[in-house]
C-alpha cells in the first residue's frame, strides 16, 4: 500500500563521550547534520529584514459572508439605490483567481471601512443587505467590536491599501497551494486574507518572485497546508535577500514582461487559470509548444535573477526529476 503526502526523516541521536561515531546523512558520512538536515550550514533561521517589511502585505478578513455579493446581486442594490456603487469593490479570493483564465475577480464585496452606522444608513440598500446577513451572523461572537460594529470588518488592513495608494497595480499571491503563482492585480480590489500583496507594480519584481531561485527558498522556509506549501510573508519575503539595485534592473524587467504576457496569452488561448497552466508546465508528459515555450522563458528568467546577484556562473535548465525514489522490498513489489 501507499501513504500520500507523508514524508518521514528518521533521525538517530547518539550523546556520549566515550563512542566513536560518525554522523551519517542519506547513507552518506557527513561532518555535521544540522537542524536542517543538511550536511553544511547554520542551524538557525535566517534574520528579518527591515528593508522588506514595508514590501509585503496579508489580506482584509472581513469575516462575514453577507460583505460578499455576486454580479447579480450587485446590480440588483445598485439598481435600488444608485450611491451604492460608491461603497461597492470587486473582491479576489486565492481560488479564483487561480481558476479564472485572467485571474480576475468574479465577486464583489460592501466595504463601509471608516464609516459609523449613521453613516452606512445612508445607504439603505446595502445597510438593510448588511443588518439581515452579517449583524445576525455576528451576533453569536465572542469579540464585542465584531457584535456592535458588524458593519465594519474583522481585519481591514488598511496598512496594505494606504501602501499602494497612488498605484494601479500590486503582485498577489496565494497562501496556500501546489504552484507559486503571481499576478498583478488592480488596486481598486480588495483582496482576501488567503492572498499576500506584494507592494510592486513592475516587472522586477515579478520575476523575482516567480524565479525558481524564491520559489526554493519559500518552499523550504515556509509552512504546510496538507500537502500543499502554504507561503508565510514573516518567513518567505520578510527573510529573502533582494538583488542591489533590482527595481531598475532592465534585463530583469524585460524577461519578466515576456514571460507574464506569454503566460497570460498561453492562458487564455487554453482557457485554463493558473493552476492547470502551471499542471501542464510541471507535467513531463506535456509537450505543446506554447508550454514549451513558457518553460524555456521561465529559465531565462531564473538565469536573469542569478545574475541580478552576481551569480552568472550558475546557468539553470528546466528538467523533469523525481523528488523522492519509490521503494521497492525484497519481493521487489512496491510497498
């Protein structure tokens, strides 16, 4: 039989003076085995970087699935009272927007941040909207604020809109899932708490982040969701060191460009969203050409992000190789 999304290291201490030993890492002897399991290194994790906080963004929570409203729904306040598409933004999940070909939102949301409730009155469609869905829905909160203010919601994060104010576009990611995936997205949306903001609205930042050469350290340094990588901005970004002088580098604006046009135009002729583009990119058994291609422009853009930090020694290839080897007991039947 067969375990799915177990991974098991085996790990022998020995504590004594007197025995002669030596360390052993997969078969192989090693001088030291670190906290990582890795044969050199330090044990520690690596230092936050102040120049990145300021870069990185989480979501609004707005805990509450009345702020929530479909296309039709939408127009149907709108249609009652025309001043409600003042308080009305398109709203992006991590979900569609790795579905959707364009990776745009399909929802919208009611957003009364800085308002009180005399204020929201003002809207009564979407006042009365709110005061049947979410005032009811928290009522059984254990939070005061979250009973007396439903209007308003849970987490705003008003620190990441006040960051890319002025800008008409940031790089979003998901939190969660089997690709790495990033896309500009339009600032006038409101993005939920399952997606991280980056504060860029140019392509060097784009292709840094979609490298491989980030994808590696995210993976490792973040976390798990199941058997997906679930990306930590503390963890991932916020302990990433970025190239000097990155933001003006031209090579890396002009290979970032091609790649996420090429990408988007690959999506929309398949009509598939990030997700299953990035299944087939990933598939050994995919050959179409436009896929191909995209992952002939991903190592360019891994070789234009190494030598962004000086390491144009280094000239990466994409290739197909298996991250574990299955086992086989002496019957010579898998197990």
């Amino acid at each position: 039989f067969r375990v799915s999304a177990v991974v098991v290291s085996i790990v022998h201490v020995v504590k004594s003076s007197e025995i002669s030993w030596q360390a052993i890492l997969n078969t192989r002897p090693v001088d030291v085995i670190t906290a990582y399991l890795f044969h050199m290194g330090p044990d520690g994790s690596p230092a936050t970087l102040a120049s990145n906080h300021h870069l990185v963004h989480s979501g609004t929570n707005i805990n509450g699935k009345g702020f929530v409203l479909a296309r039709e729904l939408r127009e149907q306040l709108i249609s009652q009272d025309p001043k409600c598409s003042d308080r009305i933004r398109p709203y992006l999940g991590a979900e569609e927007m790795n579905e959707a070909p364009d990776a745009e939102p399909t929802r919208f949301v009611i957003n009364m941040e800085g308002l009180d409730e005399e204020d929201v009155k003002r809207y009564p469609a979407l006042y009365k909207h709110l005061y049947e869905t979410v005032r009811v829905q928290r009522q059984g909160s254990s939070e005061k604020r979250l009973r007396e203010r439903w209007w308003l919601y849970s987490r705003p994060a008003n620190d990441l809109y006040v960051a890319c104010a002025g800008m008409t576009r940031v790089l979003v990611s998901g939190r969660a899932g089997t690709h790495l995936c990033f896309v500009f997205q339009s600032t006038h949306t409101i993005f939920s708490d399952a997606l991280t903001c980056f504060i860029y609205d140019r392509y060097p930042g784009f292709t840094i982040l979609q490298s491989r050469i980030h994808e590696v350290w995210a993976h490792f340094f973040g976390s798990s969701l199941k058997d997906d990588p679930r990306y930590i901005p503390e963890a991932c970004f916020e302990t990433f060191p970025l190239p000097s002088g990155y933001e003006v580098d031209s090579g890396l604006e002009s290979v970032g460009r091609l790649y996420y046009e090429s990408r988007a135009a690959l999506m929309a002729g398949n009509n598939e969203g990030l997700t299953q583009t990035y299944n087939r990119f990933h598939d050994p058994e995919e050959e179409g050409p436009l896929t191909i291609k995209l992952r002939e422009l991903h190592s360019e853009m891994d070789r234009a992000v190494l030598d962004a930090y000086g390491w144009t020694d280094l000239r990466p290839t994409c290739q197909f190789i298996a991250e574990f080897e299955d086992e086989e007991d002496e019957s010579g039947e898998e197990s």
